[in-house]
C-alpha cells in the first residue's frame, strides 16, 4: 500500500491529470470511427448548403468569379464550427458522465453492445442526416427522407411533423 501513495505522490500535476482523464480518453479513442463518421456528415452538410446557398442566390459556380466566393457567408461557416464544437462538448460530457459517475455499462442494441457514449453519436449524426436532406431538397426540391417518414406508425410521424 505504501508503494502505491509514494507512486502517486512522485507524479508531476501533469501525469496525475492524465491519469485522471485516462478511461475519458480510452472511450474517445474506441469511437475513431464513429467520430470520423460525425466528422464526414458535418463536411457533406456543409458542401449540401454552400450548394443549397448557390441555387438560391441563382449563382452558377466560377471559381475565378468574385460573386462566387461571396456566396459563401463566414458567419454561416463559424455556425458549423460551432455546432462541431458543441457536438464534442455533448460527447465529451456523456463519456465523463459514464466513465466516472455510471461506470462503462453495454447497451445491447440490434443485437450488439454499445457504450452509451457510442449511441450519443447517433443524436448528432441524425441531425446532420437530417439537415443534409434539408439542404438537397432546397436543390432538387425533393426530399427523399420525408418520404420515407410517411411508412413510419403515426406515432413517429408526428414527431416528424412539429
């Protein structure tokens, strides 16, 4: 038992804090793909808008054309570092929450097993899923998404609907 709290107290405050956020960072670093995955539908909703933003300005898109690049609005981009910013926050939050207050418990879901840090992934990506659709049917005025709404029971439609 000694050896163990003279081990601690000969750590710098640097390495006791990584000792501390060490089952934060297992957790992060098991979700490379789902976050890599967030990461791709945050880029595509981005390109669906700065798209969406070109059909509504009626701008056809030169690259050497000045009206092109002030199609693309700044604040627009600082909203979508924003909204990734606060999407990390949620995930980071949800795996402190589960890694020191619940403990790492498994969800089995679809006949797998999450973390709930995992299936917090699924809240942003569906957002973005969302919006991406939003954004093409302001293109082709088409929305592939809402129509599939129409086969769900009336009780997930209406959540749809408001």
């Amino acid at each position: 038992m000694k050896q163990i709290i003279t081990f601690f107290k000969t750590l710098t405050l640097s390495k006791k804090i990584l000792v501390l956020l060490t089952p934060l960072i297992s957790i992060l670093i098991s979700m490379q793909a789902l976050l890599f995955g967030l990461a791709i539908l945050i880029t595509i909703d981005l390109f669906t808008a700065i798209v969406r933003s070109f059909r509504i300005e009626k701008i056809p898109f030169k690259f050497f054309k000045r009206k092109t690049w002030l199609v693309i609005k700044s604040g627009l981009l600082r909203l979508t570092l924003r909204k990734s910013y606060e999407y990390g926050l949620l995930l980071i939050v949800v795996a402190i929450v589960e890694s020191y207050i619940l403990g790492v418990t498994p969800v089995a879901l679809a006949g797998k097993s999450f973390t709930l840090t995992e299936l917090s992934v699924i809240i942003p990506s569906g957002i973005e899923i969302w919006s991406i659709f939003e954004n093409i049917e302001g293109v082709t005025n088409r929305n592939i998404l809402k129509k599939f709404i129409s086969f769900l029971p009336t009780k997930l439609q209406n959540l749809f609907s408001k």
